[in-house]
C-alpha cells in the first residue's frame, strides 16, 4: 500500500524541525511492508514553517508540500486528502498532529493494526492502554468526555470510545466515497462527518490505544467556537440521518387520516358496517403510503418499472397486512393474555391498558414497516469499493 501521512501545520516551525527528520529517518523505515510518503499542508504560516519543509524537500523525496491559505484545519485536511488521493494516488491516509501531542511511535501500530484487516484505524485516547495528558483540568476532561459521549448518543455508536482523535488512518476506498466537499465544518469537527461517513459504509474499525501527550511547543489553534461547531456538526448528522424515518411518519400520518376519513364517510353517509368500511378504509391508505414513499420517502431507491411497481406493491400490501395483524394486534392481544385489563391512573388521566397496548403495538408497527421498507421494498444498492 502506499501510504500518506497527512501534516497540517500552522505556525510549528520548531515542530517540524525536529519531526519531519524523525518520521523519515527513524518512524517510516520501521514500516518495511508499505511506501510511506508525507504531504505537508501549510497554509502560509508566517513563523516560516514552509520554508524549514522546503530544505528538508531538498533532501528527501518522499516528502510533498501543499501551501494555501488559512481556512481551518478541515479545509486544510481535504485539501490535503484531495491530493493525497488524485494526485499522489494513495491507499491510506493518515491524520497525524504536527505538535508532538501524537506521538509518532504510534504510527507502525495504526498501520498493523489495517494490515490485520481495518479500513479505519483511530488512535483513540479512551481504550485500554490509551490517555490524555495528566496536566488537563478537571473541565478540559469533562468537556473531552462529555463531547464524546453526546456524538456517541447522536450517532448511536457506542463501539466506538474515542470519536474526537485526530489521529486516523483511512483506506482510499472509503475516503473517496465521502463527499469531502460538502463537510459540515471546515473546522476541527471536519473530522466528526468524516468519521459519521466512514461508519455509515460499514468500514471495518480498529481502535488503537495511544497516549495524547501535552504540547511543548507552539500552541494549540483550537477555540471554544469549536466546541460549539462539534456539537452542532453532530445535531446536524442526526437530523440528516433521520429525514427519512421523518419523512415515513409524515407519510404514514396522512395514511391515517385517508384511513379515517373513509371509514366515516362509508360508515356515516352509505351505511356500511364498520370493519369493511375500516378494510377499504385501511387498503386505500396503504396505497396512498407505498406511493409517496416511493417519490419522497425512499425517492432514491425510487422503483418505476411498471413490474417492479406492482411487485413491490404486492410485498407492500402483504408486509403491512403481516405487520398490523401480528405485530400491532398481536402486542394487544399479548397484552390482554399476559397483563390483562385494567386502568392507570396518572394524575387525573385514566388510562384502560389495552390503550398502552395499542400505542406500544403501533410503535412496534412502525419500527417494523420502516426495517421492511429500507432493507426489503427499497433496498439500497451496494456502493462499490
Ligand atoms: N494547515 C493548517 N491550517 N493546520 C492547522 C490549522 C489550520 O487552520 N489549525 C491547526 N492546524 C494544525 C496544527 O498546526 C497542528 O499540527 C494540528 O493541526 C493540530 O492542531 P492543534 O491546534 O494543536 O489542535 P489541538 O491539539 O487543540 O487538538 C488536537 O486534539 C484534539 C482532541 O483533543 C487535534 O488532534 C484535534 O484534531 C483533536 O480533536
Ligand atoms: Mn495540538
């Protein structure tokens, strides 16, 4: 594989001095089974950082340079990524601190740990063998914790324990299917979608332990926006992650008004008896479901050849007759054997079970109809690696 390890740097001359020799002397000629190159990713720094990689440029040739200007670290990063990927035609690529706070000893076990099967590796603070530097207060641990338990939360991923490290390694393969573009932060919470991305293809994770250390020399470019930023990237994933199962309660809401505006009028108006008008009622509504999530729900996997349109209509009407009959009235008809009837009481409201019952069937219900309708009725297709 050929490797890139991605340096942004800002203002960390005397960083660079001592780490560019170390990675290319010391820390890459370990890596026997990999092409290890280094792209740095300046922008401008006035201390002159640029200058110190062009002489070091002189000497190795694994080394590229890629100047800009200052736009935030994930700007930096995808620009960085960008060119690791077309023009230096990477595998994998490394986030890798300029500041010594990652220590460079890790970089041999990020990449063990892809070559025994991960496609992304995070050097993670918060596993067994992992740490952050003991001079942090008591706050700056809080907010680190607190941040990353609420991004576990937002994005219901709790095997993963650190996911705020900036020290990754990423197949290309992965990579290049994240819209690197269209981030929602061109911050430090870049790294936040990349991460919510990656997870989304079912990339193979592997968490390393590593030590972040404290800074010795410069100092740290982050700001208390970007706290804010973090959380605000992480709202915004989980919002865009569930427009669709938004979009299937809108959808279904209008069925069940269809439903019970039929079964009135039939009921009312033409005198039919109430369960055939609810069956009219209740098949109508189901049509009414499978079209708008077909054009707005699940417009992506949208199916219009008139067979598979019928097709998939047929698997609609029996998976939501399946779904009503054992999921929604079976949770009542359980309810009813097990528990039986009876009334709670909240403060004034009187509650008959079977109500529960219901509420706890139709949520069961929907649960159901949403699992079928995006793994079954409109499958997605597989994104090639
Ligand atoms: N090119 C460029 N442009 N580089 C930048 C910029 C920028 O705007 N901002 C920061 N950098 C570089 C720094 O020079 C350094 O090499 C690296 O990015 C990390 O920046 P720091 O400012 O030292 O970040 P930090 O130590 O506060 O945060 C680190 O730890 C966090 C976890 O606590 C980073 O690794 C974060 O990614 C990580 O989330
Ligand atoms: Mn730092």
């Amino acid at each position: 594989m050929k490797i890139v390890v991605i340096l942004p740097t800002y203002n960390e001359k005397e960083n660079v001095e001592k780490l560019i020799p170390l990675l290319i002397e010391k820390i890459f000629p370990k890596v026997k089974n990999h092409q290890m190159h280094l792209l740095v990713v300046d922008d401008n720094s006035p201390d002159g950082t640029g200058a110190v990689v062009e002489e070091f440029m002189k000497k190795w040739k694994s080394i590229e340079l890629l100047k800009g200007t200052k736009n935030g670290l994930g700007a930096a990063y995808v620009r960085g990524m960008h060119y690791a990927m077309e023009s230096m035609k990477a595998d994998a690529v490394m986030e890798f601190d300029a500041d010594f706070q990652h220590d460079p000893e890790d970089i041999p076990h990020l990449i063990h740990a892809m070559d025994e099967g991960a496609d992304y590796v995070i050097g993670s603070r918060y596993v067994k063998g992992g740490g952050i530097p003991k001079e942090w207060g008591i706050h700056r641990k809080i907010i680190s914790r607190f941040g990353g338990l609420f991004a576990q939360v937002m994005l219901m991923r709790f095997d993963v324990h650190d996911m705020t490290s900036g020290y990754k390694l990423t197949k290309t393969s992965f990579l290049k299917n994240v819209d690197l573009d269209h981030l929602f932060s061109k911050y430090y919470a870049y790294k936040l979608h990349i991460l919510h991305d990656i997870l989304k293809q079912k990339a193979k994770v592997s968490e390393v332990p590593i030590i972040f250390y404290e800074r010795k020399e410069g100092s740290s470019k982050i700001t208390r926006k970007d706290l804010f930023d973090s959380f605000w990237v992480v709202i915004r994933l989980r919002i865009q992650d569930s427009q669709k199962f938004l979009k299937f309660l809108v959808v279904g809401g209008f069925g069940f008004i269809i439903n019970a505006i039929i079964l009135k009028i039939l009921s009312d108006n033409y005198n039919w008896n109430h369960s055939s008008a609810n069956l009219v009622g209740a098949g109508v509504a189901i049509f009414s479901n499978y079209n708008f999530n077909n054009i707005w729900t699940f417009n992506e996997q949208k199916v219009s050849r008139i067979s598979s349109y019928l097709w998939k209509l047929l698997q609609f009407y029996a998976t939501s007759a399946f779904g009503v009959i054992f999921i929604q009235t079976g949770t009542i008809w359980i309810g009813d054997h097990l528990i039986g009837a009876g009334v709670l009481h909240i403060g004034p409201l009187a509650i008959k079970y079977y109500l529960i019952y219901f509420v706890l069937g139709t949520g069961l219900l929907l649960i159901w109809n949403f699992f079928i309708y995006s793994k079954l009725i409109w499958k997605k297709k597989k994104i090639e690696k």
